[in-house]
C-alpha cells in the first residue's frame, strides 16, 4: 500500500546513459518548476542534455527567473499578439530551429498546439500531465480526480498528438490520495514526483527512439 511520501513508477527509476547530449527546446507558461528540475537534472549528470532555449507566453512568467539562474536563453511568444495557433506554431517552429533544438519539452506549456508543429518534430515532443492518463485528460486534472473519488493518482510523460493527452506513454508515476487532501495538497506531492520523473522520461524517450526511431 502506498503511503504519503511513497510512489510507484512505471518503468522503474534507473540509471539511463545517453553518449549523445540531447538539445532540448522547454515550452512554458508558469512558474518552470519543471524546467529547473530538469536543469538540474542536467547540472547533476543524471540527464545528458542542454537547454538551448525556453520559449514562454505569459510576460512576468516565473520561469524566466528560473532560466536566468541557469543562464538558458528565453524568448517571450506572447499568444495574445498572434492571430492564430497555427501563426504562434509556426514562429514556435521557427525559434526552436534557430537555437538548434531536437527535442521540445512541454514543461507546464498551457496551450494547445496544431499539427504544424507536431509535424515539425515528429515523435520528439514531450509532455507531462497530472494524472495517471488515459484518466483525467484536459485542465484541472487534479480537481477532476478529487471529484471522481479516486485513492490513486499522479502524473504522466507522454508524446504529444493532436488529441489532447492522448500519445503514447512514456513513464508514469502512481501518488495516493489521502482522505484530507485538498487541491493544493495532493497537486504538490504530484509536483514532487513530476520533478523525478521528468528527466528520466526524457532519457529514455532519447533511448527508445535510437532502438525504434517510428516510437509514437
């Protein structure tokens, strides 16, 4: 049984070496906790990789704090300044191809993409949501499985389709619901556990493609 602080992982947290250091492209919207956990992750030799670039579009976004401690370039694409998803999509595509990124991580991105830009990186975006998916799809996951009763939750790295949180599942991350928890409680011990899983779902989406280049 799963206690407060415990969580199952599905696959098994290990040790995941990659002779290649990954580009990464993070897309975020709020406070970027995601992206210093992978950061961090990165400064701790746990993940091969580098941040070429986070693209955020809400200006006072606490992200760039955070990118700022870690000197990774930002670049503000404010949504409300372009007149369709596919207009910001395509200039995304465009600055993710200018700082040379191979993988886009949707660390707390809350907005919808188009095609164009899942075209653009085909099998190569990834992003993380708080629940055990296919449960809870869309905003207010955390909400949803209060109201819905459930004794387990907890997050999920998936790749990114049209359909929302709907790709393949890359590694997931079981949290209990305690009988007191509220909204706030039970989304920040989900945050703890996207904080571990994070890095090494982008390890071993690295690794996975190399042995299966189609994995979708």
């Amino acid at each position: 049984m799963l206690d407060a602080s415990s969580c199952l992982v599905s696959p098994a947290l290990e040790s995941i070496a990659l002779d290649t250091p990954l580009k990464l492209g993070v897309m975020a919207s709020g406070s970027g906790s995601n992206f210093e956990a992978i950061a961090q992750a990165i400064a701790d030799r746990s993940l091969n990789a580098q941040v070429q670039v986070v693209i955020y579009n809400n200006p006072g976004a606490q992200v760039v704090a955070r990118a700022d401690r870690w000197q990774v370039p930002t670049v503000l694409l404010n949504h409300r300044e372009f007149p369709s998803r596919e207009a910001l999509d395509t200039t995304i595509i465009k600055t993710l191809r200018q700082y040379d990124v191979e993988w886009v991580i949707m660390a707390g991105w809350m907005r919808l993409v188009t095609p164009l830009l899942i075209d653009a990186f085909p099998n190569r975006i990834l992003n993380i949501h708080p629940s055990l998916l296919p449960s809870f799809k869309g905003v207010h996951a955390v909400e949803q499985a209060l109201a819905a009763g459930v004794k387990i939750t907890g997050c999920t790295v998936h790749y990114v389709v049209p359909e929302v949180d709907s790709g393949s599942i890359i590694m997931q991350a079981a949290v209990p619901v305690l009988p007191d928890d509220t909204t706030d409680t039970l989304q920040a011990r989900i945050q703890v556990q996207e904080h571990r899983l994070f890095p090494q779902a982008i390890a071993l989406a690295a690794r996975q493609q190399l042995t299966l280049p189609n994995k979708q």
